[in-house]
C-alpha cells in the first residue's frame, strides 16, 4: 500500500493495467483546462480515449501514476519519447482497435464532440514543425485534492528521467491559452515557451533532457 512520504507529498509509481479506469477517470475530470468535464461530452471515454489511453496502451514504459493511500492514481504522467513514431503506433494500431466506437465528422455537418472526433481520427495534429530538439512530448494530469506538495514536480522529472534513458533529447507540451494556471505549472518545472505557431489558440513548451545539447531557438 503506498503511502505519502510526508503530507501533501505522494510517491511515484510506474503505471498498471489496473490503473486504467483510475486513469479514464482523473482524465476526465480535470479534462475542462483542469476543470471537471464530467457530462460535458457525447462520448463520455472520448477525452481519455485521446490524450491517455492511447499512451498506456502503446508505451506503458512511459506511463507513471501519483498512488494515494489505497493505492489508487490520483495523478498520472503519460506520453512517447518519439512523437512521429507514436502517430504511426495510433493509426496502425489504435485507431483499428477503437475507431468503431467513433463517428468520423462528416464535413459541414454539425455533431456534438465535432473537434474531439476530429482529433481522435487524425493523430498527425501532434506532428509540429519545428520541436525537432523535443521529440518526446506529455500530458500530465492531478485530481485538485493531491496538487501542490512537489507531486506534479516530481511527476514531471519521473517522465524526464525516462524519456532520456529512451533516447529523447527533449520533450514538449502544448497548453491552450486559456489554461492559465498549467503555463504557470511548466515554467516552474523548467519548460520553456518554443517560438512556433501551435494548432489554435495554444502554446508549445519545450525542455532538454540531460542527453540534449541545444535550447529552445
């Protein structure tokens, strides 16, 4: 059973297939720019079917939890040390294993979840021009009652640590304009803004890992 290694402050374990509901679970209720998107989509397994499902199931290597207590992720820190060889992972083998459950938008027709949908049936959004030094890139998500305490801090050096034993120089983020408080959250665990045009009102962050030898541009 794990337990906090003082108060507020939670360990870090890598993830375990029966983490995966806990996972759907945190994803969506701080899938709203950290807030609870709970009922706010058609597709309620949609969100995690996009930014965290793909990653457990293609590169669980990668995957990390924040246990609580009980042993149950209230946090979670995911991604690929390879971001164009993940695109080619989701569409060969994701999207044949989940497509079914998801309509693809059909052009000029209004649906509920249009962008989402959208997203889920073209992982080559995540190829941007210009994040050549930060090939790995993540998504890091906590549950409001077990943020600050260094959790996220040490989430995010957990995933730095990994990606480099794998061989990437760098990683990036992308965090929309709105979500204030996660700009806040990279700058203080060492990202910094990369000076490229993002897909929509968002920011790319990048930060080295210790195999990398250039900074942001």
């Amino acid at each position: 059973m794990a337990k906090a290694t003082h108060e507020g402050q939670l360990p870090v374990r890598p993830y375990r297939d029966s983490d995966l509901e806990a996972i759907y679970d945190i994803c969506v209720r701080t899938g709203d720019n950290g807030g609870d998107a709970t009922g706010k989509f058609g597709f309620p397994r949609l969100l995690a079917d996009i930014f965290a499902a793909p990653y457990v199931y293609l590169e669980p290597s990668l995957a990390f939890v924040l246990p609580d207590a009980a042993d149950r992720p209230v946090g979670y820190v995911l991604g690929t040390a390879n971001t164009a060889g993940f695109v080619r992972a989701y569409r060969e083998k994701w999207l044949p294993l989940m497509a079914s459950s998801y309509p693809v938008p059909a052009p000029g027709v209004p649906v509920r979840d249009d962008w989402l949908l959208e997203a889920f049936h073209r992982p080559e959004r995540m190829l941007i021009t210009g994040v050549y030094d930060f090939p790995a890139h993540l998504h890091i998500d906590i549950l409001p009652s077990h943020q600050g305490g260094g959790n996220g801090r040490r989430l995010i050096e957990t995933f730095m640590a990994a990606a480099a034993i794998a061989g990437a120089s760098g990683v990036h983020v992308t965090v929309a304009v709105a979500n204030a408080r996660a700009h806040g959250f990279y700058r203080r665990v060492g990202f910094e803004p990369l000076p490229i045009a993002g897909d929509g009102p968002v920011v790319n962050y990048g930060r080295l890992t210790q195999v990398g030898e250039k900074g942001p541009m």
